[in-house]
C-alpha cells in the first residue's frame, strides 16, 4: 500500500509539469486573443483595456501561477471566445467521452475474457490459430477504415443504426445509447486484440502452475478450473492494458469522435486550439492528465485487490 | 535448449515440446514470404516511383471525374478526375518515410537515453524517468497541433516531433533491460579488467540491451504507419494535394457508397502493408526473443 501511496505523490509533480509546459507551448501560438474578442478593427484603447484586464501583458510565468492557483480551488477560469465556464464546457464534453468509453471497453472485456481464456486453454489448437489470425487482422485494420466500413455496413446499407451525431443520455437514453454503439463497437473491436492476446499468455503461464493440477486433479470441470480458479491470478497484464487503453482512450477517441460528429473531448481539444480558445485547451489538457494519473492508480489498486502478496 | 522454451512459452509461440530455439530451423511458412514479398513491392514502387510510367499524380482531368477502374485507370480515378492507382503509389512515400524515419529517431534516443538511465542510476535516472511520465501524461494531439499552428506541416518537423516525442516507451525498455544486463557476469568481469564505463556501456551493454528495441523496430514502423495515416485522415499531416493514404481514405469520406474505389485502394494498401508489417514484424520478434531466451 505504501508503493501506491508514494506512487500518488510523485504523480503530483508529474500532472504540474504538464500543465505548465502546456501553459508555455500555449504561448507560443500565433494570434491575439484580444483581437478574436474584440474582432481585427477595435480601437486601440479598448484592445489595451481588455489587455490589461485579462493580465495578457504580465509575465507568462506570473500568468501561470494565477492559473494554477484559481485551478487548484477548482476554477479554471471562463472562456475568452464563448464566455462559457471552462470547468462547464469540459463537463459536457467529458461525460460523451465518458460514456462513449464505458460502452467501449466494456464491449473490448465482454469480448476479450471468453476468447483469452479460449485461446490460451486451447493453445496451438485450431480455435487458438483462428482467433489470433482474427486479431492480427483486427490489429492490421487502421480504426478509421474499421470505423468506415462499419458505418458503410450497418448504416448505410442495412440502416439499423444512427450513422453521426449524438444524442443526450438524458433526453433520450435509449436513442444515446442507440447513437454511440457504431462507435463503441470501432473502438472496442481495436482493443480487443491487444487484452485478448495478453489474456492468453497469462492464461497459458497459470495453467501450468501446480494449484491448477490440484483443481483439476480434484476432477473439477474445466469450465471451473479456468474461471474460478485460473482466471484471477492471470488478470495482472490485462489490468495494466485496460489502464492504459483508458487513458489513451479519453483523447485518443478524437478520430472516432471526427468520422462519427460526436461532441467528445478530442474534439473540443482540436476546436479549441483552432479557435485560440486557450484557456479551454489548458483546461482540457489538466483533465487530460489527471485521467491519466487517476488510471495509474487505479490500476495499482487493482493490483493489489487482485493479488493480495502485493498489498504487503 | 528447453531449459526456458519448455515449460513457459514464449508469447504467441505455441507449446507442446517445442523449444524457442528450434523454430530457427523451421522453414518460414509461405504467409511470411507472401508478406515480405509485398513490403518489397511497396518499398520497389515508393522508391522508383519517379520513374514508373505513371500519370502525374496531382495531374486533374475533368473529362475522366470519379471513373471506376478500368484499363487506362486501374484503380479508378477521384472527383478531380485524378489517377487513383498513381496516387496510391506516391501516396506510400510519405507513410514509408515517416515510418521509417521516426522509429528510427526514437528507438535510437530511446536506446542510449535508457541505458543512460540504467546504468548510471542516481538523480540522472530520477529526471529521465520524470522526464517519460511526463510526456505519457502529455497528450501529444496538443502538441502537434500548437507546432502545426507555429511551423507549418513539413515532413523534417513532423519526423522530429515525433522522433523526439514518442521515445517514452523505448527508454522504458531499454533502462529496464540494462538493469538486469548490468548485474550479469560477463559486466564484472569486464569492471574487473578495468574497462571504462564508456566501454562497459558501448562494448558490453549496448549489444544486449539494443537487441528487444530491434526486435520490435518493425512492430513500431507499422504503428507509425497507422499514426501517420490517422494523421493525414483528419488533415494534420502533409497537406494536400500531396497525395497520402490518409488524406485520400479521408477524400472518399464524402462518396461512401457511390465511389468506393476512391478510398477502398489506398485503404486496401494500407491495411495490406500493416498487415505484412505486424506479422514479419511479430515473426521476427518471435526469433529474436527467443536467441535471447536461449542465452
């Protein structure tokens, strides 16, 4: 437990520095802001107010440290475009990605776990062959193609399924839902390959373990023997893959999120830097982050709750 | 030889008395020749592309608009009336060069940073390591969208952003590898005979510890591959109308159904390169990992 705990800690530093390196590279972009508020012929005058009123023309360090200080008491400032809230406009966008995630990567576990424990009970034997030639396939097909081919084949042609846009888990749930199984099922079909794989060889490595001889000795069936007794030891390598996917996932949907026109973070991220919507960016960016600790952590966790050795 | 191949096999490797190292002498299966014999053709085209008596590829012909293949256009032409299958070929240039440059970049950095690491320990290990996290914490998308904004697309800076960028996982590697190497006999005996550090690390470590980054060098062109086409598919990479498969995938966004041939080529390449990519890439992995399993 200590481990995780020190672990947390050191994350800390880990989160501060991206936000500042991405305050600095923020900097750097070409563009005022004053003149996107205020369009290309204000009067000097008010271009100057405005200057002052945002503190543009303070140092950009000095600019950073008011930002991470209003941050940590949980304001991340208002737009400079819209005027909207940062911290609301995040949440929007986050609870799309959000739910977007969970359909995919529950969709990826319900597909990984029987065909893991499948291919690595049967290793060699043809069914093992058949799913890792499907999954170096799968793994072959860039997800913009898979996402255009699903979209051409249950969408277009067969038409059972919204092909873009999203619709709001509280207007309608049935219809969100309806809205984000296309791409929930393009994500989750890229993931698959990679948690089935590493499935497997866990899998293969605990069958050999002499606690399986003894279960299956005892003349339990099979069935028993894989998921009550060898399914849990082999769950450590699939855990750390299931972090990382989360939190690749929460900006590395972007792509989906274009071909589909779902209102995602990957996208706001994009817009936003288009528009020199800045602050929003950096907003998004700090979430960014902190997803990819909590993920971290979470996996640590995990670890501990699946083996309990570690928790010592 | 079964000592390790027997009891635990190795990844995607199949068990049953057969040991690691015997597959050295099992001829490759024909799938592995067909695979290496297209990369080869893509590579041939890519490279001689300039000579091949192809039309231009960014030559337009109203006349001949969203034609589907036939024997003047073989893959067809797209709504500008350009030469899909001549696209197709100079398309590979700019996937070819970047998946080949980056990895390069970064699994060398990745290599000597690493080693670094591991070998010397210490506080230069503690910023490295900060160092890694904080570009995993990064989301590189921000990143390649502010150098876009102030440099411009160019295929130099988009090689060195990523060369330099993306090396997180390659040191990773590399300084986990070089602690276990450090601890073997053969270091100590080298120490003992008074060797520098500077020797210890280029003449004993960095063979050993170079060896899993070649192993999974083809792996890593392929994921470059499928970058770089996600790239040009949203229009952050190479702007048009320089052709890559991306950007032409992206094209065909707007005629699905009605004009197949203009994504379906440069998709089908793409897919067939990284498909012949991962599996050369996961046989050669496969024989490297296992004379080092051997050792």
């Amino acid at each position: 437990m200590r481990r995780v705990a020190w672990k947390a800690l050191y994350m800390i530093p880990v989160a501060l520095t991206v936000t500042l390196v991405t305050y600095l590279l923020l900097n750097l972009l070409p563009g005022d802001v004053t003149a996107l508020m205020l369009g290309d012929e204000a009067p000097k005058a008010a271009i100057e107010q405005t200057r002052q009123a945002l503190h543009l023309d303070d140092p950009v360090l000095l600019r950073y440290g008011r930002w991470l200080l209003a941050a940590l008491g949980g304001d991340l400032g208002r737009s400079y475009i819209t005027g909207q809230q940062v911290a609301e406009a995040l949440g929007e966008r986050f609870m799309v990605s959000c739910q977007l995630m969970l359909m995919a990567q529950g969709l990826a576990l319900l597909l990984a776990v029987p065909t893991g424990i499948l291919a690595g009970y049967r290793a060699g034997r043809p069914i093992d062959r058949l799913l890792t030639g499907a999954a170096f396939g799968i793994v072959s097909l860039p997800i913009f193609v898979q996402s255009m081919l699903l979209m051409i084949v249950f969408a277009v042609v067969l038409r059972w399924l919204p092909s873009t846009g999203y619709v709001e888990f509280g207007d309608d749930p049935w219809g969100s839902l309806r809205s984000l199984v296309l791409p929930a099922v393009a994500i989750g079909l890229a993931e698959w390959p990679a948690l089935m794989r590493v499935l497997r060889s866990d899998i293969i490595a605990t069958l050999q373990e002499d606690f399986i001889l003894l279960a299956r000795s005892k003349g339990l069936p099979p069935g028993h023997v894989l998921f009550r007794h060898a399914l849990r030891p082999s769950c450590l390598s699939i855990v750390t893959v299931i972090g990382l996917q989360i939190a690749g996932l929460i900006n590395g949907a972007l792509i989906v999120e274009t071909i589909f026109a779902l209102p995602g973070l990957g996208r706001l991220l994009v817009e936003a830097v288009h528009a020199r919507d800045l602050l929003i960016v950096q907003g998004a960016v700090t979430l960014i982050a902190v997803i990819y600790v909590v993920a971290n952590l979470g996996v640590d966790l995990l670890y501990a709750a699946i083996d309990p050795r570690i928790r010592r | 030889m079964t000592l390790l191949g027997g009891d635990r096999p190795v990844d995607g490797r199949f068990p049953g008395g057969e040991a690691a190292g015997a597959s050295r002498k099992r001829p490759m299966g024909w799938f592995f020749w067909l695979c290496l014999g297209w990369l080869g053709l893509v590579v041939a085209a890519a490279v001689a592309a300039d000579w091949l008596p192809l039309i231009d590829p960014l030559a337009t012909d109203f006349i001949n608009t969203s034609v589907g293949p036939n024997g003047r256009f073989w893959f067809g032409t797209d709504a500008l009336g350009r030469d899909i299958f001549s696209r197709v070929v100079f398309g590979s240039r700019v996937s070819l060069i970047i998946g080949v440059a980056v990895p390069a970049i970064s699994l060398t950095i990745g290599l000597f940073v690493g080693l670094i690491a591991g070998y010397y320990r210490g506080w230069l290990e503690h910023v490295i390591l900060f160092y890694v996290n904080v570009t995993l914490a990064f989301p590189g998308l921000v990143l390649l969208l502010v150098v876009l904004a102030v440099v411009g697309a160019d295929l130099l800076v988009l090689i060195l952003l990523f060369g330099i960028y993306g090396n997180g996982g390659a040191i990773r590697i590399a300084r986990a590898n070089t602690l276990t190497f450090v601890e073997r006999d053969f270091v100590a005996a080298a120490r003992a005979m008074g060797a520098s550090d500077f020797r210890i690390i280029v003449q004993e470590l960095l063979p050993n510890v170079a060896m899993p980054l070649i192993s999974i060098a083809l792996l890593a062109v392929s994921g470059l591959i499928v970058f770089e086409g996600a790239l040009s598919f949203l229009g952050l990479s190479i702007p048009p109308p320089a052709p890559t498969w991306g950007n032409m995938i992206a094209q065909g966004m707007s005629d699905l159904t009605t004009h197949p041939w203009v994504w379906g080529f440069p998709a089908g390449a793409l897919f067939l390169t990284v498909l012949a990519l991962n599996f050369v890439g996961d046989v050669v992995r496969g024989r490297l990992d296992a004379r080092e399993s051997a050792l």
